[in-house]
C-alpha cells in the first residue's frame, strides 16, 4: 500500500486472481486521474466483471494519452490505481526469493545513487507492454527476468473510496472540507493564553510547542514544530518540523519572521553534517511544472521572481543538460546560520524591505541545495530521532502539567510512552513524576476518585519499570472502584458488610435454639433475561459514577418460561441452607463467617454477597428462624444475557420480600451494582434493569450520591412487537465467554483514560438515543444498523469480543440480516441476527439448524411484557 492514500472498503468481499498479481484499480473520471495512476485493463482477457489482465500502466496521462491506449471505459470514466497491490501464490514467492537475494542490488543502486520505484519499476515487471522500458532502467533486466515470467490483473472495487493526500493542498482541504468536524484540531502541543497570541480556531495544531506573541491564521496545519515569539504565519499554511529559536529575550528585538498566505515552510536535516536546511513554496506550486509551462515559485511566475530578485537563470540552473527548468532542480535554498535563512527566505518569497543589493550577493556565495538534491541529502535518521525527542519533551511537558494543576484526566500511559522515547532522560522523568503522587493525591484527595489516582500510580510504576510494585497496586484499584461504586448506589452500606454483632438472640440462634414464634414464609422470584440492543459498557463503574450512562435493552423469557429465580423460604433449623442447580450445598451456622472479599472459585458468593448487600445477617429476623435458598439459572453458561447480575437481583428482592425490607426495583437494582464489587466480577446496571423491569426499555444513569436511574418503558406497538418476534433470532453460538477478565481490561483502559475507548462509549450512548427513537418510530431496518455499529464499536473496546467462529456466523447471515451484534460483553455466548423481513429470518432459521458446521441453538423466544408486583 502506498503512504499517500487513505482507503476505505471491505476486503472481505475482494477475492485476487491465485499465483499472480492484482493491483486494485477504482473508476473514476478523466480531470482526476490525469494527475495520478491510469491502468489499462485488457477487454479480451477477463476473468470475470471485476477482474483483467493489465495490458499498461500510464503515469499522469492526457485525454490524447488514454485515449490512445484505449483507457477510456464505456461509461467515459478510467481505472484509478488506488495503490493497493496484493500478491499472491507463485508469483509471491518469486517476489520472495527476489527479496532475499536482493543485498548486491540494494549496494548496486547505493553506489550508483539511482532509485528504484515501486510503482514504476517492480509493477511493471508484472506487464509485458512495460519491459522494453523498464530493460532501459536501473536493474530493470533482473526485474523481468525475475519477475517477469508471471502477469498482473486489475481488481475493480467499485465500493471502494478513498482519500489522496499526496500534495500539500489536498492535506489542507481534506483538514477544512467535509470531514472537517472528525479533526482533532490539538494534539500533544503547548499553546499559550488567548491573550497573548493569536492563533485561530481552525487551524491545526500537532505535536508542536507556540510560544506568546505568535500569529497562526485559519486552516493552518502546523507539525512537529517550535515556534518562538514574534513569527506570524498566514492562513492555509502548513509549516513542518521547524525549531526556530530566539535571537534575543527583549521584546523589542524579538526576531520577526512572517510566512504569507497558502505557503509551506519546512526543516530538513542533513546527512553528513550538522547543518539543516529551510525550504518553502507557495502551497499550489507544482515542482515539475517548468518556466516554459506556466512554473512558478511562491505563487508567482518564474520570469516575475528571476526579474524582482535580480536573479539570473545561470545562478539556479546548469547551463548543460536537456532538464525542463523547475522548481524541483532549482538551486535555490541556502545551507547557512538559521537566521540568515530566515531572512533570505523572506526575500526570496519577495516580502524583504532589506535591499536585493545586500543579500542578493550573500544568496549567491552560499551552498544550495535544489529539491532534487535534497531528495538524496535528508538526514531520516536525525530527523526521526529529532521529532521523537521534540514529542517526548512535549510529553513531559503536558504531563508535568496534568499531575501538577490538573485532575490527570490525560492518558499518562499513553503520555508516558512518548516520554521513553528519550533514552537517557525518560526515565528520570517517569520517576520524578512518581514522586510527585502522594502530593496529587493530598490536594486533590476530595475531588481525585482513588481509582483514578492508584491507576496513575500504576501507569507511572510501570514507567519505570517496577511491574511488581504496579502488580501490588492493582487489587487497591479495584478495592476503590467497588467502594466508590457502593457509596455512590446506596450512602452507609459499609455497615451492612460488617460482621453480626454476636447479641444475646444471635447466640441463642447459633446454639439452635429457635424463638416459639416460628412463622413460615416462602418466597419465589422468577425473572426473565435480557437482551441489549446497544449502550453496553456506559452502565459500567467507574464510568457510570462520572458521566451519563444509556442503554436500550429488553426482557424476553427463553421457550415458553422465565429461566432464572430463587425460592427461599424460613425454617425452624437454625442457620441458613444454600442450593443451587448443580447439585451443590452449604449449611452455615457460623453467620460471622459470611464476609468478604469470597474466593473467586466459592460456588456460593453471589447469595453470600445479597445476604450482605441486604443486611438481612444484621436483622432479628435470623434470632428467631433460619433460612433456606435456592436458586436456578435455566440459561447456558457464558450466555451474554445477563444471568449473573439478574440471579443476584432475584436473591436479593427475595431477600428483601421475606424480610419487609425496600423490594423496589430501582433499590434492588443498586444494590446488585454494589454486590458485583463484592464479588469482584464488577458489572453495571443494565443487566438487573434488563431482568427486572420488563418488555424494551431506555435506562439512564447520572452521576450522584445517591447514583441516579431513570427506567423509561418504551410504549411498544402490537405491530413493533409482533415485527420483532418475527425477525429477531435470539441464537446460542456454542462459544462459552467470561465478561469478568473483558470487563477488568475495559475498565483499566477508562481509568487510564483512554481516548479512543472514552470516544467508542461515547457514541454507544448516542446509539441508545437514537435507537429509543427508531424503535418508537418502528423503524426495525434502522435498528438493525444500530446493533451493526455498536458491534464494530464493541469490536474496538474489546478486540477478542469476536472470534472466527462468530466471524463465519455474522459473514452467513449477512446477506439476510439488517444488523446483527454479540449480546453482553461479546466473546462468545447468545447473538442476536435481526433478519430483513419475516422469510428472511424463516430461510435463516432454516440453515442454521442444518447446517452442520455451526452447532448453534436457535430458541423460541417472546418479549416478557407481565411483571409482577
């Protein structure tokens, strides 16, 4: 692939010829592809619609060129060659064997100081119509001797589209055009106040540092720069890798330098010295384009420069040679101190009040470099390493500044990295700011979650290479996390957590002896599972504690039956009796002996965790009566649909029922938010809504003390339900997940605050919201997109939610389904195919339980629309 275009398409859908190679080609009109790549595809030898033998490659060809070489397609448009090259079977591994026998050709061309281009010399060895051109190029005979035996086809990816940045003003226009709105504008830069420099909204800035008193106009784009006090620089410029210094602190001497309007400035260094040289141009000035083609230089014709500069033709041009006369050969920009550059770069882009006579002469006793000899001086090395450090210096920065003044809501992970990049002082860096924690954490400690503020420990610890001391420092995030998580749902539970207080009542009900009182009571809760269409992982602790959390989902039972519940009912037998459905049971007796943090293999945690999130161990119910559990979960394990958190809410409601306690649904869905942090599974809110409040409904979470929940039931049409029980297919994939470890790393990437995850969750919300709105609106098509994006989104929070087998499934039920998505945290367990229209959904259904290569199960399900008081 080529570096200067960015393509959109799926390659899934692209298959290449065996035992050759294709190049991608895309139609598109005449105006365009003059400036770039033509191939021409063959009309005789055709493989199929998409796929031709290349009979030529044109490089920028006129109308008369491609239409000579019969390029012009029936419908008056070209093939584009989008850059894209694959090679495949035999003519790979010839292109292989070419790659490991290639030493004496790479020290050949070095020697000779020729090149050899991709795009010209090795595909054309792959087009017999190029050969005879290509013999006359350097190693051009072993090129086709080589590989000159296999041919090339031409792909036509019609879909395909695509972004070409190969000049500077289509970076520009892509930066302020359409697309404009998905630019991040600042990045891991240092600007100052408002009020001490004028720089404009619109412009982009990148790993640069501006001091006070600078000037940068609209759509600018400057890069990997430093730019000191009293620079101007005009509107629609790009100015890359340039470090200017100061010349002198006063105010009143400050060096001025001006870049005009729609120009490039840019830093180069050299090879072989210390020098650097700064070259510029006007931004839609073409190199190639020679005097005698309308070639100009700074926007200006080059008869009209040569004539104001007093220059000579001679002084930038060898008087031998047949080379057209530009820009890219002339011998124009000078190898001197940085301010005489400076300076004689304001004269030559003609904007000097000092007099040609002065330095006309100093321009001409210099060393110049034309733009073709410093194609071949650049110093890549130097310049790699000088940007890397200038982005580590500017990292330091930002982060010094986060720790210091702010509340670290930078990603100092990612920040530390680029502060590695200094070899020698990155380190001491990460330390330094190690050091600078316990205060953080002191100033702050009112504001600063202590989630956040051990996880910036860790990134630090790790920094500096102590991953043991960052291992040790985990378990206190996650400490935190639960704890911020239980103060936030319910203020005071900690005295639920405590041990029972061994009272005279509690001791006679440890010895067996029961109060004469004994009532029986028996209570059953059976609760539906939920699906979620999107805004998983915004219901989620720390996230849910900070920022708005919204989810779509809906309560289904599962053939014909609500598959989770529990039954507990008193008994005269002291102590308290648990069962479960695989066969297990554990009578305690010791009451006190039920506390955290449980052991993560304890089969019966989740009822442990509801007995204390309830502080039904606290009452005086257990003076007097015992207490028998048992729960079920009909569902296969690893199921995505919720069952651990809507088991633990029919516990805990049963809990609260048999104990007159607050059974509310909004209580006993906060309360199972604090019991899955005793567990220490985590988990948000959306699976117990989804179990306890039934049919499709909008949930949102706001921050707060106590946490707030506002369940809005979606009003669903007989027509809305009856469309979706005929197209929705609810399907067990076979594949067993665990949300537990997903959920720790999601997590760890939120208090780290990672930029691209907080964007992803971000936009699930606005997926909920619209989502509520398609639904009422019975738009199920649109709904489908929905799930298929939050899918991609799920995708880049978690990249194993998916796996090749899901893969194979989504990739057979794409051609009938509008949206189909993993339930849950993904990775495995039920999903959900939403077919195009009911025969779509009845032929899928069809296949699926035919086909023996995927062992699914498809159930029988309703929406849960009863619930009962």
């Amino acid at each position: 692939m080529t570096g200067d275009v960015l393509p959109c398409f799926d390659a899934s859908t692209i298959v290449f010829p065996e035992d050759s190679s294709s190049i991608v080609t895309v139609p598109i009109t005449l105006d365009i592809a003059s400036n770039h790549g033509v191939i021409v595809a063959s009309k005789s030898h055709a493989k199929d619609e998409a796929v031709h033998l290349v009979d030529n490659l044109l490089q920028k060809p006129s109308v008369k060129e491609l239409v000579n070489h019969e390029a012009i397609l029936d419908d008056g448009r070209t093939l584009l060659d989008t850059g894209l090259i694959a090679v495949r079977g035999k003519a790979w591994r010839e292109l292989v064997m070419l790659a490991c026998s290639c030493q004496p050709m790479i020290l050949e061309l070095l020697k000779s100081k020729k090149e050899l281009s991709l795009y010209e010399d090795l595909v054309a060895a792959w087009v017999p119509a190029k050969h005879d051109w290509l013999q006359q190029r350097p190693l051009g005979k072993e090129l086709v001797s080589r590989l000159g035996k296999n041919y090339m086809f031409s792909y036509c990816a019609y879909e395909l589209s695509f972004l070409h940045f190969g000049t500077s003003g289509e970076v520009l226009d892509h930066l302020s055009g359409v697309g404009s709105g998905l630019v991040g504008r600042r990045h891991l830069c240092s600007i100052p106040a408002t009020t001490v420099s004028d720089i404009a909204a619109s412009a982009v800035v990148l790993s640069s540092k501006i001091e006070a008193g600078v000037s940068v106009g609209e759509d600018s784009l400057l890069y990997g720069s430093s730019i000191s006090s009293g620079i101007q620089i005009g509107s629609q410029c790009i100015v890359v890798g340039m470090n200017m210094p100061r010349e002198n602190d006063e105010p009143s001497k400050l060096f001025r330098f001006m870049l005009p309007d729609r120009h490039c400035l840019w830093e180069v260094p050299l090879v072989g010295c210390t020098d650097s040289v700064i070259v510029y141009c006007g931004l839609l000035d073409n190199p190639k384009n020679s005097l005698s083609k309308l070639g100009t230089f700074c926007g200006k014709p080059w008869k009209r420069v040569l004539n104001d500069l007093g220059i000579s033709e001679g002084d930038l041009w060898s008087t031998t040679g047949d080379q057209d006369r530009c820009l890219w050969n002339a011998r124009l920009f000078p190898v001197l101190s940085y301010f005489e550059m400076l300076n004689l770069a304001t004269w030559l882009m003609g904007l000097s009040d000092q007099k040609t006579e002065f330095l006309l002469p100093l321009w001409r006793v210099s060393r110049r470099l034309s733009l073709e000899e410093l194609h071949r001086s650049i110093d890549f090395s130097k310049m790699c390493l000088g940007s890397s450090d200038h982005q580590a210096h500017l990292a330091a920065g930002i982060a010094k500044a986060c720790i210091e003044y702010g509340l670290v809501g930078r990603d100092l992970s990612q920040l530390c990295g680029e502060i590695l990049q200094l070899e020698v002082s990155g380190a001491e860096i990460c330390k330094n700011f190690l050091g600078m924690c316990p205060r953080l954490q002191e100033q702050n400690s009112r504001i600063l979650p202590k989630s956040r503020a051990y996880q910036v420990q860790m990134d630090l610890l790790r920094a500096c290479g102590d991953e043991a001391t960052a291992q040790e420092l985990e378990h206190k995030v996650w400490d935190a996390v639960a704890k911020e998580t239980a103060s936030a749902v319910r203020y005071g539970f900690q005295e639920n957590l405590e041990y029972p207080q061994k009272s005279a009542s509690l001791n006679n009900h440890l010895s067996g002896s029961l109060d004469e009182t004994f009532h029986p009571k028996t209570i059953k809760v059976e609760l539906p599972v939920r699906v979620d269409f999107v805004g998983g992982w915004s219901d989620t602790p720390p996230w849910s504690l900070e920022r708005a959390g919204c989810v779509l989902n809906m309560a289904i039972s599962l053939e014909g039956s609500l598959p989770i519940g529990t039954i507990i009912e008193t008994t005269k037998e002291a102590g308290i009796l648990i069962n479960d459905d695989s066969g297990n049971h554990l009578h305690v007796q010791d009451l006190a002996s039920i506390a955290a943090p449980f052991d993560g293999g304890d089969p019966f945690r989740l009822v442990k965790s509801a007995l204390l999130v309830t502080g039904v161990l606290n009452r005086e119910v257990l003076s007097s009566t015992g207490l028998q559990i048992k729960t079920w979960a009909n569902i296969p394990r690893g199921s995505g649909l919720g069952t651990s958190s809507i088991l633990a809410a029919a516990v805990v409601k049963g809990l609260l029922q048999i104990t007159d306690g607050d059974e509310s649904n909004e209580n006993v869905a906060r309360l199972v938010l604090v019991l899955e942090q005793i567990m220490g599974t985590g988990g948000g809110w959306q699976d117990q809504i989804g179990g306890l409040y039934p049919g499709i409904k909008f949930t949102t979470s706001f921050p707060g003390v106590p946490l707030q929940l506002q369940v809005v039931p979606l009003l669903a049409s007989s027509q809305l339900i009856s469309e979706l029980q005929q197209r929705l297919l609810v399907v067990f994939t076979g594949q067993v997940r665990l949300a537990h470890h997903v959920l720790q790393k999601v997590v760890a990437r939120y208090l780290r605050r990672d930029n691209l995850l907080v964007s992803s969750i971000k936009r699930l919300t606005e997926l909920a919201k619209t989502g509520r709105e398609v639904l009422m609106n019975c738009d199920i098509d649109k709904l489908g997109e929905i799930m298929s994006e939050a899918w991609r989104l799920h995708q880049e929070l978690d990249p194993y939610c998916s796996n090749e087998f899901v893969d194979s499934l989504f990739t057979l039920a794409d051609p009938y389904c509008c949206g189909y998505k993993l339930v849950g945290a993904g990775g495995g367990g039920f999903a959900l195919l939403l077919a195009r229209d009911e025969a779509c959904a009845r032929e899928l259904r069809a296949i699926l339980q035919s086909d023996s290569k995927f062992d699914v199960k498809v159930y029988n399900w309703e929406i849960f629309l009863d619930s009962k008081p």
